[in-house]
C-alpha cells in the first residue's frame, strides 16, 4: 500500500496521539476523555494497516471505548463505539459474525440518539448502520467472485496480473470503508469542536 504525503503525515498525527494518550492513560487511567480520544486514534490508525493488524487495532479501539464508556457514559462514546464495530464488521469476512458487529453498532447508535435526539450524525449512523448488512454482503459478494474469477483466469493468464487486480480489489474496497468511516468521524470531531454561540 502507498501512502501520499497527506496521508504519510495523518499516519504520523495520529501515531504521536496515539503515544500521548498512551502516556496520559500511565499517569491517570481512570481519564474517560483521554480513553476516548486513544480509541478514536487507533480506528484512525487502524487504516492503515494490513486487514489483520486492521482487526487488532479495531479491536484494542473497541476495549478502550467501552473502558471510557463506563467511566463516562456519553452519546459521543456510544457513536464512536459503533463507529468501531462497525468498521471491525466491514472486516469480518463471514456475514454471521459481521451482523454481530453490526448489530452492537446499532444499539450503540440507538443509545447514542436515545441521549441526543437532536444529533443528525448519530440519526445518520443509525439509518447507515441498517444498510451496512447489505452493503457487507455486496463487497464480500463481489471480492469473492472476484478471487473465484482470478482463479479461473490464472490458467490462461499471467498469475501475477490475477493476484494484482485481486489486491486492487481489496484495496479498492477497504478504502471506500476508510472514506466512510473517516468522513462520519471528521463530521464528529467537527461537531464536538463547535464554538459556543455568541451572547445575546
């Protein structure tokens, strides 16, 4: 996998947040805030690494979430926990362990709504979250046909061309699943980051 620059330098921006929330977690593990933030972290740093490293990382992210949720139980924990599953579902191959995820990730969402019913983006990750299934089952349909096909064609072509388009494929697949993941993220953060509005 090739980085471009900008996403060489969001790897080393999400790596030194990592450490920091590594370090802060040391001196005060019972910050439910710093847990969030390094769960947060390691979904983003979970993009750029191999499926299985991806998996880990997701999984690590999901452990911390839920360590802040019980510290502090807020709809922003509750939406990035079902950010989590729902990214560690696009991941899982089989659509029976798949639903499981997606399944946490909903009622996450749904908690998440229950407390700010005036969010959209937690509205919107629920409503996402209800077609994910469907859109599991059409990305793992089409990567499965696609290595069947590869298989198929290597008798009478270059193997190495097959393997290629086999990994394009999966990189294809995995980056518009980044692009989701990343976009409901940075509209999260963004809304997090709202100044107050003026006095009146």
């Amino acid at each position: 996998m090739e980085f471009s620059q900008d996403d060489f330098d969001r790897l080393l921006m999400f790596e030194h947040a990592r450490k920091t929330a590594e370090a802060t977690y040391a001196r005060d593990p019972l910050d439910a805030d710093n847990l969030t933030k390094w769960g947060e972290t390691l979904l983003e740093l979970s993009q750029f690494q191999t499926v299985a490293e991806a998996k880990k990382m997701t999984s690590d992210a999901i452990s911390k979430l839920e360590e802040a949720l019980m510290l502090n139980p807020t709809s922003n924990v509750m939406w990035s926990i079902g950010n989590a599953n729902t990214s560690y579902a696009f991941l899982t191959p089989d659509p029976d362990g798949a639903k499981s995820y997606f399944d946490k990730a909903a009622n996450y969402f749904q908690q998440a709504v229950d407390e700010d019913p005036n969010n959209e983006l937690y509205r919107k990750s629920l409503e996402v979250c209800a077609k994910a299934p469907e859109l599991h089952m059409e990305i793992h349909k089409h990567s499965s046909s696609q290595q069947i096909m590869g298989g198929a064609s290597t008798a009478s072509s270059n193997a190495k061309g097959s393997k290629k388009k086999n990994s394009d494929l999966k990189y294809d697949i995995f980056g518009w699943i980044i692009l989701a993941v990343g976009i409901v993220a940075w509209v999260g953060m963004a809304k997090s980051n709202v100044p107050p509005p003026p006095p009146r």
